[in-house]
C-alpha cells in the first residue's frame, strides 16, 4: 500500500521524506489555505521534494473551469494529480483530463456508487472519506471493502486512496481492506512507527547490551 503525507507544509515534508517511506503527497484547498503561501510556489515544491503523485486539487464547481484549472495545474510538474470533487462537473472534468492522460484524484467520495462513477470516468484515484463518515455513525472502512470488491468485480484500474485517516487503526484496516493508498496527517505517519512493546523491548535490549561492554564499531 502506498503511502500519502497530507500536507503542504514543506519543511515538515521534507522530514517525512527522509525516512524513504512516503510515496506521494495530497493537498486541498484548506490544507494550502493554512500554510498561507501561493498555491504554485507550494505544489513545485512539494514536487521538488517528492518524484510520487501530487495531488492539486481545482478550485472552480462548473467542468469547463475546472479543466482550464486542472490543465494550468499539471504544468507545475509532470507527477501532479488534478484532484477534483465528486460531483458531475467534476466527473465530467476527469473524463476530459483521463482523455488527455493526465493524472486525476477524485476527492470527498462517500458510496460506492460515487466510486462506481469516478472509475467509469476514467480517474487514477477516488478517495473515500473514511473518517466524516464515522463521525456522521456510519462504517466508513466498510466502504472501502466495499468499493474494493466493486473495482475487483469489473476490474477497473482506479485505485482506492483511503483519506480521512485519523489513526493507526485506521491505516491497519485499510490496508485490510485493499486500499491501494493511503493519505495521512504527519502525525498519523510518525505514530505508525510507536508502540510500547516496542519501546520496552529496546531498552531491554540497549540495558543488557551494555552489560557486557562490548562495541560493535
């Protein structure tokens, strides 16, 4: 399963980078509102930083700014992902953009049907909220296993970019599910790493270690 950061902050990226563990980097419209910096200087950056998809998502509602947008954002560099809404404007957008063999991310996708939708119009990734539906009382990582089964049945090539992570938890089953991606916060990537067994293990290890005296350098 390939691994998202969801960030626009580049320095934080820049860090998660060195672990050699993330393979792309999702962005929206709030996420670059809160770094507080111009939208094209932020995607080259990321993309600098980052060979993986880049998601950049459009910020009109009507198909025909949308492509003009999506276009202008897939000059920025060659790995960017045009992420558009799951609407009918945006689906006829990723029609347009899969005809012309550009990247697009289908975003704030919430049925199968939805997801039925963005692989019929062509796109590279949907992206189930898994998250907003929990808080809303639904299953949200039921809806992964249900979008994987649809996309096995027909064998489209769309792949499922679990979003709306919150947790480890979250990521283990997505990735039971099938997710081919997830997207995550850098604090959700960094908790991945930690558990307490872990920790305890290690200064055992480390304190009888030291014990003996020996170096291995």
């Amino acid at each position: 399963m390939l691994l998202f950061a969801d960030t626009a902050d580049t320095k934080v990226l820049a860090e998660l980078m060195e672990t050699g563990l993330i393979d792309g980097v999702t962005t929206n419209p709030t996420i670059i509102a809160k770094s507080g910096r111009n939208m094209f200087e932020v995607i080259k950056e990321i993309c600098d930083l980052c060979e993986g998809p880049i998601s950049a998502e459009v910020a009109a509602t009507d198909a025909a700014t949308m492509i003009k947008e999506g276009e202008k954002l897939a000059k920025i560099a060659t790995n960017v992902v045009i992420k558009v809404p799951l609407t009918i404007d945006g689906l006829k957008a990723t029609k347009e953009f899969s005809a012309q063999g550009l990247m697009t991310n289908v975003t704030l996708c919430f049925s199968v049907s939805q997801a039925l939708l963005a692989a019929k119009a062509g796109a590279t990734f949907v992206s189930p909220f898994v998250g907003r539906l929990d808080d809303q009382g639904a299953d949200g990582m039921q809806l992964i296993h249900d979008i994987r089964a649809v996309y096995d049945n027909y064998e489209f090539d769309t792949e499922i970019l679990a979003a709306s992570l919150r947790n480890n938890t979250h990521v283990a089953q997505a990735a039971i599910a099938g997710a081919d991606c997830a997207t995550l916060p850098p604090q959700t990537f960094r908790d991945m790493f930690k558990h307490p067994l872990t920790d305890k293990g290690l200064e055992t290890f480390l304190a009888d270690w030291a014990k003996t005296g020996q170096s291995i350098l």
